[in-house]
C-alpha cells in the first residue's frame, strides 16, 4: 500500500502531495535543510544546470613522431549521462612542446565520433579538433605551448560515454611531446606541466 499525505492551500489555491514509492525496495529519503529556508526546483527549472562532473589529469609525459593519431594515455573520462536529452560539455587543456617548425594535431572523440573538427582540409591537409605548432626561434625547444578545446557535444544517449584526446605530429616525423619541452636539460627553464580533460553533464 502506497502512503500519501496531501497538503492544501489555505484558500481557493492549489494541492501539494507527497507520496511514497510504491514498494519497499525503493525507500527513498527527504531531508530538509537545517540552516536556512530552501525551493525546491522542478525537472524543468534544472534546464542547463550543471548534474555532474568527471575530469581526468595527466601529469606524466608522452612523445610521438607518428602523424596517425593515437589516444594520449590518461586524458580519457567515462561519463553516464541521467538522461539521453541532455548535453555533455567537453573542455580539454592540453601542453606540448616539439623540436623547431613542429605542428602538433589533437582530435577530441566521444567513444569513435571526433567532435568539433575543422571540415575545410583537402588534399594533405588535416581537419583536427584543435592544434599546437612550435616556431623557428632559439627558446622553442624549452617552451611549453598551451592548446584548449570547448565544445558542447549532444549525444543522445543514457549510456556510458567515453571522450578522450588523441595527438599527433602533423609534419615531418618530428617528435611532439606532452607536458614537456623538447629539451630536458638541466636548465632553470625547463618545465612540466599537467593536460587535462573535463566532461559536464548539463540539463535540457
């Protein structure tokens, strides 16, 4: 048997019910907050609201010389989206560095479908989600350069996703790194950083 108690306005207004689940399996708790009055929001005043967040940091190192893409190890996150209407915000923060007139690649995927690519290459060109590229000067192979990537993705879905970050190097077989400079001396200029890749569940 299902308990319900109903709560009518004092005058000529509405109702407000609350009913239990129907079976014991599926005992539910309300907890009302004990410092402050509160409002309860509907499922439609949650549209664009922020449900859930997942976020992978890499902080290790990794190199590439290759110009077919391949998964950056660490920057992949699994998210199961509350429902299949909502969108998931991807953010991605990526720091490389590679040897003069380097051109690095990054191609961002939700599980096999790339999301945000260029769409305008032909020929040798590449259509990627964002890219990073290393001039002819005499500090480049200390320097970090910073790549970013925002894209709000529709997936469709209720199922669990997986993003990830894929690189390459686009140009001449040269070696492309991640999270540090091309030259790992022991000079005071060095540096290594983090990359990062954030997924947000938002309501439609």
């Amino acid at each position: 048997m299902t308990a319900k108690i109903k709560l009518n306005a004092a005058s000529g207004g509405g109702s407000f019910s609350l009913q239990a689940p129907s079976s014991s399996s599926n005992n539910r708790v309300f907890t009302l907050p004990d410092s402050a009055d509160a409002t309860l929001l509907t499922s439609t005043s949650a549209t664009g609201k922020i449900l859930q967040v997942i976020q992978a940091v890499k902080t290790d190192t990794q190199s590439t010389t290759s110009a077919t893409f391949a998964d950056i190890s660490g920057l992949s996150v699994s998210i199961t989206p509350a429902s299949s209407s909502n969108k998931i915000l991807v953010r991605c923060n990526v720091y490389g560095s590679a040897q003069q007139n380097s051109f690095a690649g990054y191609k961002v995927f939700r599980d096999s479908t790339a999301l945000g690519l260029g769409t305008a290459a032909t020929g040798n060109q590449t259509n990627v989600s964002f890219s990073t590229f290393i001039t002819n000067n005499s500090s480049s192979a200390y320097g970090l350069r910073n790549g970013s990537f925002e894209f709000l993705d529709s997936p469709s879905s209720s199922s669990s996703l997986t993003y990830k970050i894929q690189f390459a190097s686009i140009f001449n077989s040269h070696t492309v790194y991640i999270n540090r400079g091309y030259t790992t001396d022991n000079s005071a200029m060095n540096m290594f950083a983090s990359s990062s890749i954030t997924v947000m569940e938002v309501a439609a």
